[in-house]
C-alpha cells in the first residue's frame, strides 16, 4: 500500500505497511462465513485496487465519500485507500433509509456514496450507480463540484452523532485523533498484536472505528467479522479461530446470559468490554456467575472517543465505567438537574475531534477547550466515575441512540395524527424500545399504518416498536408535557397489554 498520494505522511499507512512488510501471511480478518481469512497482503492488494478505481471514477482528495454497506471487510480496504488519497469518510449506519442517506449529502456535501451491491438498487434520489467492486456500488450524487459545502479541514472521517437536539451532528475527525484514541484503548484494554477480537459491533459507529477497526492497521489485530451480529454462530466463531477480545454492548450480554447454558462461554474469550448503553450490575454478575468472567464497562463519545474504562477484574457493587483513560481529563461541572456528589461530565484530551463539520465548535462548558457531554456523573472514593444520567433524553436501540424529536418530526407527517410524543421504554431484548404516544386526528390511526409510514423515513431500529393511543397529551402546569405522567400511562398501558402492539 503505498503512501498518501500529496506526498504528506500518514501514520495509520505507515504503521500498517510495516505489518505488510514484516508478516505478509498474517490473517487479519477471519471470515467464519466464508470459510477463509484475508491476510496483511491480501488487505493492501485490496486497498491498491479500491484506491485506483476510486480515481478512476474522479473520487479526489478532499471530496467527501459516505459509506453505508455495513461489516464488510470492503469496508477496511476502503479506508486504506482513502487514507491514501486524502478522501474523507462518513461511515453511516447500513439501516440508514435512502431519504436519510441523501438528506446527509446534500447537508455535508458529500460527492459519493458507497451501498451493498444490491442495497437501495432503486433510489434515484441517490444520484448515478456505479459497480465498484463486486459488493459495492459508488454513487456520484447530484451536489456540483462549485457547491458550497462545509469545510472538512483535515478531517479523515465524520463521525455522527446526535446532539442533545434537532439534527445529528458530524464530527471532524482528524487522523491524529484516531491514532491517539486507538493508542489510549488498546493500553487501558491490554489489546496486543496477538489478540484476536470478535467484530460483533457496528464497524461505522465510532466505538467500532476505535476499537474493532484502527488496531487492525495500528498493531495487526486481527478480527472475526460477518456482517452483522449472529448469536447463534458467536461461540462457534469465537471458538474456530481462538478470540480474545469481544467489544459488546449490553443487549448482546443479556443475550447470552438467556440463551446460553453455564459453562458454555468460549474459554478463549477472556476480555470483554461493554459501552453504547449503560452495563447493569446484574447483567455484569448474572454473566459472571454463569461463565466466569467479567464484562468491563467502557465510555466513550464520538466528539472525544474513549473516556473511561473499568479495568477491575473484581466485580463492584456499584456500577461504574472506570477512571480515566491515559490523556484523558474528566471535569465535573455544577449544572441544576444534577445528581448530589457529581456533575454534569466534561471531557479534555489529545484525542479529542476539533469540533462539528461545517466550523461548528464544540460547547466547552465555559472552559474554553473540551466538550460538555450530555452526561451527569460523579466519581467514588477510587475515582471511578458512575454515570448517574442524560441532559438529554435519547432512546437507547440495543445500543443505538435515537433522539424522540426526529421520530416525532416524522409522525408528525403522518396523515390522521393530531400530537405526537416518543420517549422510551424498557425492553428485556435491546435495552430500551420506542413508544409513539399518538393523538388521533381525522380518521382511524392503526399500529401498522405507523409501522409502514415510519419504514418508509426512518432507519428499522428508529420505528416505534409500541403504539399508544390516547385523547391527550399530559401537559403540566406551564403548558409543556408532563413526562412523568407520560411515562406512567405508558408503563400501565404495556403492564395491562402485554404486548399487544396497539394499546
């Protein structure tokens, strides 16, 4: 793989031909699927290959490329290549519907868009398809060369992410943050050259990108990797070719800790970590004492990357995701809505993005540098921090977040709905689900009107999973809604329904 094509120098390209020159055989990605495992070589022979078709459909540098198509080890090539060529990259998630997906371009300027060879075959309002390789096609989208788009400076990938309202942000990434981020992760972790982790997790969410996907160039970290998550192939996976490592999210854990018989986790797998939604204690011990290890919470955020790590072997007996990471400085900030003893969470560090694409710098919290998280926090005599609650009041979709304004912006579209409000609940498989708590209109409004109305605008894991049908929204005194008495209604309705869908 040769160097970044201006002449500058790239420490990810570096790093990574070291291991193409020094072991050429090893495996990097193992492929349980396909029964076969893609070397050191064989990844830069691909990424030479992805770099020059790139050029031949005029993907220049600085030109701003989404990728969409998901765990494919296309997806490791591709950042090589474009690592090479200076193309920046915005990795979204492969449920992202086609609206969505140009709705992004046209708001960051991006020229290109990479999806499944077969995904959104139709969508015309992606611009021109293009093979690419065999399981990818290359979109050129209808933004001119001359458009005003925002800045990317020397970012090497937006990462998105949700701000506490309206519209998801992008961050602006630099190389060096990754680097840094990587470096902190792996330390704190104990994640070497020989350990081989289960890529079980989203490779485009910034969780996977820091840990899944940059060791692999860093250090030589292998993988295992199917597209997606399959918990009845995992131990099999895990067990075939020796893992190490599993970066989880809590839903997973829960899983296994339901589906799995004592003494069946793979004694290879020896080091797990859990972030993207808060670890309970009882997930932590219920899988200890079935299989005799210890989930380890991390934190992280896509504006700093990786924040804290818990790296007791013991269990606690209260939650926490650990002290900080190497080059990492956690503040406390008073807010009011705080709980006593903590903070709402500010966070300073080498790995920290310069800010949003487009110039939009982060909120420092008033300390001139760092970004305020939408967390409150508070630290135990060890200094590990708890986290205590959200600014905020995302949903949390087996470890995806979804903020309630951007679903009710959509049903609120819906013709036959009067009001609208979204707000999570409880659910035993993926952490929390989405509740739509309707007013009806003019007309009859069924669970599966909303169901295919919102399939039709919104990611799957972004559709109400539960319908509930009421005369009024609950508003409080001032005239905004009363949330607790939302949330009460919603959890007596789904005690009475059980599940029925509409209640």
């Amino acid at each position: 793989m040769p160097s970044a094509s201006d002449g500058t120098s790239s420490e990810i390209l570096e790093r990574f031909n070291r291991i193409v020159r020094d072991e050429p055989h090893r495996p990097l990605i193992h492929l349980p699927l396909a029964r076969r495992s893609v070397t050191a070589e064989e990844l830069s022979t691909a990424a030479a290959e992805q770099r020059v078709r790139l050029a031949a459909r005029g993907v220049l540098r600085g030109h701003l490329l989404i990728y969409v198509a998901g765990n494919k080890p296309e997806w490791l090539a591709l950042w090589l290549a474009c690592r090479a060529s200076g193309i920046v990259l915005m990795p979204v998630d492969a449920g992202t519907t086609t609206s969505e997906i140009a709705a992004l371009a046209t708001r960051f300027g991006a020229m290109w868009i990479i999806t499944g060879a077969s995904d959104h075959a139709a969508a015309a309002d992606l611009g021109t398809p293009a093979a690419f390789v065999p399981h990818l096609t290359l979109w050129r989208t209808r933004i001119d060369d001359d458009a005003a788009v925002p800045s990317l400076g020397d970012a090497a990938v937006l990462k998105l992410t949700s701000g506490s309202t309206g519209l998801s942000k992008a961050t602006s990434t630099a190389e060096r943050h990754l680097v840094v981020d990587t470096e902190h992760i792996v330390q704190a972790m104990g994640i070497g050259a020989a350990d081989i982790q289960m890529a079980a997790i989203p490779l485009t969410h910034a969780y996977g990108i820091g840990n899944v996907v940059m060791p692999v160039f860093l250090q030589g970290t292998a993988i295992v990797l199917r597209e997606s998550f399959v918990p009845q192939r995992f131990v099999e996976d895990a067990s075939s070719c020796g893992a190490t490592v599993f970066p989880g999210v809590p839903f997973m854990f829960d899983h296994f800790i339901a589906h799995l018989p004592p003494g069946a986790w793979p004694r290879c797998l020896g080091v797990l970590m859990s972030a993207g939604a808060r670890l309970e204690t009882t997930t932590t011990a219920a899988f200890f004492n079935s299989f005799g290890v210890k989930i380890h919470s991390f934190y992280g955020a896509s504006e700093t990357g990786g924040i804290a790590y818990d790296d007791r072997a013991e269990l606690a007996d209260e939650g926490t995701v650990g002290r900080p990471l190497d080059g990492v400085t956690i503040s406390l900030l008073p807010e009011e809505g705080a709980p006593p003893g903590g903070g709402r969470i500010h966070v300073d560090g080498a790995a920290l993005s310069t800010g949003y694409a487009g110039g939009e710098p982060f909120d420092s919290g008033g300390r001139g540098s760092g970004f305020l998280t939408g967390d409150f926090g508070r630290f135990n005599p060890r200094g590990e921090l708890s986290l205590t609650g959200r600014v905020s009041s995302f949903i949390n979709v087996a470890g995806r977040k979804v903020q309630p304004e951007e679903v009710e912006s959509v049903l609120r579209q819906m013709p036959g709905v009067a009001d609208v409000r979204v707000l999570g609940a409880s659910d035993p498989a993926r952490g929390e689900q989405i509740v739509a708590c309707l007013v009806p209109g003019n007309g009859a409004v069924t669970a599966l009107a909303v169901r295919q109305f919102s399939a039709a605008r919104l990611a799957p894991y972004k559709i109400p999973r539960t319908i509930v049908l009421l005369d009024r929204i609950p508003l409080n005194a001032r005239g905004k809604t009363d949330r607790r008495e939302l949330e009460t209604i919603v959890a007596d309705r789904l005690r009475r329904a059980a599940g029925t869908g509409v209640l």
